[in-house]
C-alpha cells in the first residue's frame, strides 16, 4: 500500500499531468526564433512550458549553456544565468517543487563536471553543498516521490565506472552507505517504481561490456532481483513506469547480439516478457514517455540498425504496440528528447540526428489524438 505522503504526492502528479488535449492535427509554424540544432540535451515540463537546456553539436563543435522555453507556439531564448556549457548531464524533474535539477555531465572542453543547479522555469540557482558528489558522467537520475529526494546511481569518470548512490533532498546530497550495492555502470536505465515505493535500476555498460541485472532501491539498501526469467543484457533501452497499471515497461537497447525487439513488464519484483501481436522494430537511442491521459507507453525513433534511423511513433496499451498513425511524417530522429507537455497532454520532440551525419532543428508537437508540427 502506497504510504499516505506518497499517495498525496502522487494524486498531485497524476492531477498535474492529465490536462485536456487542444491540438488535433499536425500543424505547420515557420519560427524565426529558435534553439540551435543540437543533441545530449535535456528537456522537461517545468512552469507551464517545456524548457531545454544544454546539449552538443559535433558538426560545428559547440557544447550548449544556453536555456529556452517553449508554450506550444513559440521558443523564447531565456535571458539568465546559469549553468556552464555541458553535454551528457544528467536531469530530473522534481514534482513536489516542480524544478529542473541538472548535475554533472561534461565540458565544452570535454572535462567532467560535478556542480548542482536547479531551475524553477525562469531561474536557474546553483546549490553549493559542503562534501558534493564527485565529477561524472552518464549518471542516472531519479525521483523518488515517496521520499521526496532525487536518487543517483554511478557513471563515470575517465575510464573508470563508479557505484556510488547519493541523495538529494533539495539542499543537500548525501552520500549514501548500502549494505548492498549493484556494480558500478553508466548508461543504464533507471527509473523510480511507484507501486513498489522504490528505485528500479536494470542494465547499462561497465566499460568492458553491458549489463543485464535489476537492482531495487528503498532508501537504505539496494537488493538485487534475480528469477528464472530476465531481460538479457544491453544498453540504450528505454524505462519507464506506467502509473494507471502499476508496472515498470522496458523496451529495446542494445544487446552483444544486435538492436532489441523484446518488450518487458516489472511488478512487485518480477520480470515479464510481453508478447504483443505486433511490436516497433528493433533500436536503441530511441525516446520513450508514459501518456498519462491515455494510460499508455509512447515510444518514437532511434537507431533501428546503423546506420539507419527511424521517427515511427508507437503505443502500447500493456496488452500490444499500436502504431500512430501520422499524416504529415516528421524526418527520423535519434538521441532526441521528448517530453510530455501538461497543458495539452501531448507531446514536444526536439532535436537530435535527423540523420547519421545532421542534426535536426526542428520541434515537432504531437497530441497524441492527432499530430501537429512546428517548423523551425
């Protein structure tokens, strides 16, 4: 049973992001004004807009400082300070305080960075602890909604991998002292399991080779989930928590053995292989979200086999994958960000490889009823 402040907690999430859908076709908007074409950004829903921030683009060797909104119709450039150029940082959305926390992530000149920030949609505040967490990245990052902390877990530094697990309650980190402790990792997936009040950890790479274990996280400890039926192992696969089923759902990445197909579910400790009548061809590096007004899985693009890139968009309903339909298709897309936008329960895709060798600049808006675009 979900703890009474998680339920409170929860009931203000759920209430926050199921708004009435407007938009309900693809609609085409040229913009003078937008963010450079870029990607290994972050984009979150924060203040009533969808906010980006930092990021790369190798074809003109720029690493991105600068932060945008965007209302659904046009990006506005936000004129604060704030963090320094970084790429490959790790973010997460507090939803008690509904702020953007960034730490991490690296340079323009390539350097690990170890500071914190968080953003409350117009401001970005640098939070100065006493004993911070050490350089990294490729680091996960998590919300930990019962608790009301921000849970992070390994990453690296160089060529070394770290295990460590450290806290944050807004103010402060802490690094925490597990009895038990998953082996260090980056690029793994990570994301926190509401129906079992915990932190899910599965997979990722250790530098020599990937990973196919499912760690759980409960504020004190970490237990790791064995059984006789498992994902196998890979990295760039896709996590997140479907609230209306209580499941965690987990889709593709990269495995020895190529690109996955394989969709599974995660309830109270054990693993489920789905085997839906239909299912998105195989790819990692893709963009996954859950629709919380629809009670469904999203999932859109990424590497299908390389060099190969895809912007398919697809459902999953718990029982199989339907594709949505789109009247105007948007270029393929990887290593782009999506994010769910809670004023008009649809979703803002942006950036990314349009192909292997280009970025696209483009905002793509989808209602999820129907789709409509944004040119930039």
């Amino acid at each position: 049973m979900i703890k009474q402040t998680q339920s409170s907690r929860l009931t203000f999430l759920i209430a926050a992001l199921a708004a009435t859908a407007t938009a309900q076709e693809w609609y085409p908007e040229l913009q003078s004004v937008s963010p450079p074409a870029r990607r290994f950004h972050a984009m979150a829903h924060i203040g009533g807009n969808n906010v980006l921030f930092g990021g790369i683009n190798e074809q003109t060797g720029t690493v991105f400082q600068d932060t945008w909104s965007y209302d659904g119709l046009s990006w506005t450039e936000l004129a604060t300070s704030g963090p320094g150029a970084r790429q490959r940082f790790a973010s997460c959305v507090d939803r008690t305080r509904n702020v953007l926390i960034v730490f991490g992530g690296s340079d323009a000149a390539g350097q690990p960075l170890g500071d914190t920030w968080e953003f409350d949609g117009s401001t970005w505040t640098e939070v100065t602890v006493a004993a911070p967490p050490t350089v990294r990245r490729g680091q996960a990052l998590a919300y930990d909604i019962g608790r009301d902390k921000i849970v992070m877990f390994g990453g690296e530094q160089g060529s070394l991998q770290n295990s460590e697990t450290w806290e944050f309650d807004g103010t402060t980190w802490t690094l925490m002292q597990p009895t038990l402790s998953p082996p260090a990792r980056f690029f793994h997936a990570m994301t926190y399991d509401i129906a079992s009040s915990k932190t899910l950890i599965f997979g990722g790479s250790n530098g020599s080779g990937t990973l196919g274990d499912t760690w759980e996280y409960d504020g004190s400890t970490w237990q790791q989930i064995t059984g006789p039926t498992q994902p196998g192992t890979r990295y760039g696969a896709a996590l997140v928590h479907d609230i209306g089923r209580s499941k965690s759902v987990l889709f593709g990445g990269a495995s020895p053995l190529g690109y996955q197909a394989d969709t599974w579910e995660y309830e109270a400790g054990t693993w489920t292989q789905i085997q839906p009548t239909q299912s998105p061809p195989a790819r990692q590096a893709h963009a996954m979200v859950y629709d919380v007004a629809r009670e469904r899985v999203i999932v859109s693009g990424g590497y299908q086999s390389t060099p190969v890139l895809d912007l398919d968009m697809w459902a999953f309903d718990g029982l199989t994958w339907t594709p949505l339909a789109t009247p105007t298709t948007p270029e393929t897309l990887c290593c782009h960000e999506i994010v769910y936008d809670f004023q008009s329960s649809g979703l803002v895709m942006v950036h990314g490889y349009s192909t292997i060798s280009s970025y696209s600049q483009h905002t793509w808006v989808h209602s999820l009823g129907q789709p409509s675009q944004t040119s930039t």
